[in-house]
C-alpha cells in the first residue's frame, strides 16, 4: 500500500499548483484502479474540483500534451505489455514512473528502454535519511 499512497500524495500536490494541470493516474489493469480508487476519491474530496483529474487502465483513448501529468502505476508492467504504443502515446507529455521492481529485477533490455525513457531513477536502495541538527 505504500506506493498507492505515494501516488495519491503526488497526485494532491500537483493538483495544488497553479495552473492546474491535467493528471492521469495510469494504472496497468482495472484490479489496481479498483484497489487505489478510496485514495484517489480522497484526493477529490480534498480538491474540491478534480475535472482535471482521470483515472484509467490499460491503453487510455484520449491524447496527451505537453502540459499533461501521467503517473503510471508498475510503469514496467504497462511499457512492456505494448511498448510502441507507449512511446507514441505518450511521448509529449510529463511521465513520472511508479513502480515496486527495482531494476536488478528486470532483463539488462528492459532496464536499459526503462532508463532512456524515464532517465533519473530514485530507488528506496539508494535514499539515505540523514537526522536534523538541533
């Protein structure tokens, strides 16, 4: 649960900015929309206007700019099921990554597609929490 959590927090700040921008939470299949919907609707509640906010699985219809925001939930899961479809889909818009597979988990192709498209990598192995002076 604590990467839907995460996402959920993601989600409310960068639906708290100015100008709002257009959110995706992109999830790879209906049982993990399903399983984050109670933390999405907080989300909503605490937005107060959330037409700017989507949810879907799968391959979404719709297309995407520059100012739109994906979160894509077990992002290896969704590239890899259909790849070109992923690079043309969505190529313009901001893409932020969420997954529990660290790369050491992936084949040396996957990680190498993984870290072109998605560049900078923060993995729990490599967070260091340092204590505040005082």
């Amino acid at each position: 649960m604590g990467k839907s959590h995460i996402i959920a927090f993601v989600t409310l700040l960068l639906m708290s900015t100015v100008p709002k921008p257009k959110v995706t939470v992109l999830y790879a299949n209906k049982m993990l929309l399903e399983k984050d919907q109670q933390f999405m609707n907080r989300v909503r509640n605490l937005l107060r206007q959330s037409k700017k906010l989507y949810t879907c699985y799968g391959k979404p219809t719709g297309t995407f700019t520059e100012k739109d925001i994906v979160l894509v939930d077990e992002c290896d899961d969704v590239m890899f099921s259909n790849l070109s479809w992923f690079l043309k889909k969505l190529q313009r818009a901001t893409v932020i990554g969420f997954t529990a597979t660290t790369p050491n988990h992936h084949e040396t192709h996957e990680a190498a597609i993984l870290e072109k498209f998605f560049q900078t990598h923060i993995y729990d192995s490599k967070l260091a929490l340092k204590p505040i002076a005082g």
